[in-house]
C-alpha cells in the first residue's frame, strides 16, 4: 500500500519543474525566502499561519531536535527552524519530495539547520529517545497502519517529548469527494474518526496536553481560497499545486470546502505527551 501512497505524490521531474517555476516569477534561486515557496510548500489546510500557531503552542528551545514526520517538500520543517533556530529532520516516503527539500532548503539557506531523508514512518531509521518534539501535519490520512506508526513515534520521541499533530479525520458523514490533496482514489485515504485516534495515543503511551477542533476555521479558509482562485487568471506552470498534482489540483478548493462543509471531514490540533 505504501508503494501507491508514493506514487502520488512522486511527481516526475518535481524538482526542476519547481526550479522553471520559480526562476519564471522572477525569484533569485541562491537566496529565496519562505514566502516565495508558500504556493508550495505549506499545502496543508491553513498554511504557513497555522503551523506557526500550532508550534507556538510549544515551547521549543535552540537546542531541540525535532522530526518532521512526512515531510513533503520540507516547507514545515523550515518554518519550523527559522521560527526557533532549533535543528530539525526531515522524512519522507516519496523520494521526489526529499529532493525538491533539499534543494529548496539549499535555496534558502537554512541547509545548516535542516536536513531530510527518504524514509516510512512505519519504520522510523532513528535510534531511540531521538527526538525532543515531533510534527505529524497531514499524514495520518495516508496511513493505514496507524498503531505501527504512533508506536514509532513513541520510540523516537525522548522520555516527556511531544507530538505535534496537525491532521485531518474523519467526519460523521461517511461520503468524502475525490480528489484531494491526499488522494485521488479511496484506496489510499484511510481517515479515522477522533475517538477511535484517541484510543490509539492512549494505548501507545501518549497523554493530550492540549485538543483543539479547527474545522470551522478550514471551511472558512477553503471557502476564502476558491473565491481567490475564482479572481485569479489561469498561469500554466506557475508555481501552485498543479507542479505536484497534475489537473487533479484545480479540483482541491472546491472539494475541501465541501469535505469540512458537509461534515466528511474535520481538521484537529492536538499536543500529546510521551509517558
């Protein structure tokens, strides 16, 4: 199953398609800003701003070592070293997406803070009581075994660490409409209702510490992203989500925003505790 998750994500010739894009909007290549990639690299509902509420809800010192747990183009794990100096890693199953990571870590100079490698978080390739923090956005959705994860991450994390979870569950109603950002068919989309993941974290060792529901505020914010897009001029090859997800990306505003609407779905932060 891991294979087709990997597949859609591994777009071909991701990195140089970003490099044409980003040279195209007139961007100096050996000197980018995190928001010159934002198109990009914060595709999680509620972008770059709510990633930094959610780190903010944590104390995160210089010296941490924190892991980005599906990575994606690394935009997270950016953020997250420019906000709090603090090192960070990088993993992710696609290896595309570590490539365009690099490189744009690179870009961004921030290579000295944050490195990544290609990896599953079913299998984590660090020692344990690694990590002082880490950041699960988004990809849980993508996960069928959701136990061999979660214990993965209590592996790694050091004694009192914490999870950050950032992630999208499953609604009371059972209908989802494809494709989005994380799907384009059913098979790889394996969303998890709120009770049944708090068992999981509780039978794996982990306390919540903070729980808040965002749904409304995803709604809002899809609902604001369509009317934008609605304004905005088609732009072949600009940088945007079509470099990763092909045609299926312009069907992403209207289906998420009727995914929250409808109740298909939810979007949760969450900060749990490593007992």
């Amino acid at each position: 199953m891991e294979s087709h998750v990997k597949d859609h994500y591994n777009s071909d010739n991701l990195t140089q398609n970003i490099k044409t894009a980003l040279i195209k909007a007139g961007k100096d290549l050996s000197n980018l800003e995190l928001k010159d990639l934002s198109p990009i690299d914060q595709i999680h509902t509620g972008g770059a701003r709510s990633s930094i509420e959610l780190f903010k809800k944590l104390t995160i010192s210089p010296d941490a070592q924190v892991l980005d747990a599906g990575c994606g183009i690394g935009g997270s794990s950016r953020l997250l070293a420019k906000q709090f100096n603090c090192r960070v890693v990088g993993v992710d199953l696609a290896e595309k997406f570590i490539e365009s990571a690099i490189f744009l870590t690179q870009c961004t100079q921030l290579e000295n803070l944050v490195s990544f490698q290609q990896g599953s978080v079913l299998d984590l390739p660090f020692e344990n009581n690694t990590f002082d923090a880490i950041l699960c956005q988004h990809i849980l959705m993508n996960i069928e075994d959701k136990s061999t994860a979660v214990k993965e991450f209590f592996r790694v994390l050091k004694p009192d660490g914490k999870l950050m979870l950032h992630e999208i569950e499953k609604g009371d109603n059972d209908s989802l409409l494809l494709p989005v950002p994380w799907a384009d068919k059913s098979s790889i989309s394996f969303l998890e209702s709120r009770d049944v993941m708090s068992h999981i974290f509780k039978e794996h060792g982990f306390e919540v510490e903070f729980f808040s529901d965002q749904t409304s505020s995803a709604c809002t914010g899809w609902e604001k992203f369509n009317a934008v897009s609605k304004k905005r001029p088609p732009q072949p090859n600009a940088l945007g989500l079509g470099i990763i997800f092909g045609s299926n990306a312009k069907f992403f505003g209207e289906n998420m925003y009727a995914n929250f609407k409808n109740n298909s779905i939810c979007l949760v932060e969450v900060i749990l505790k490593k007992l």
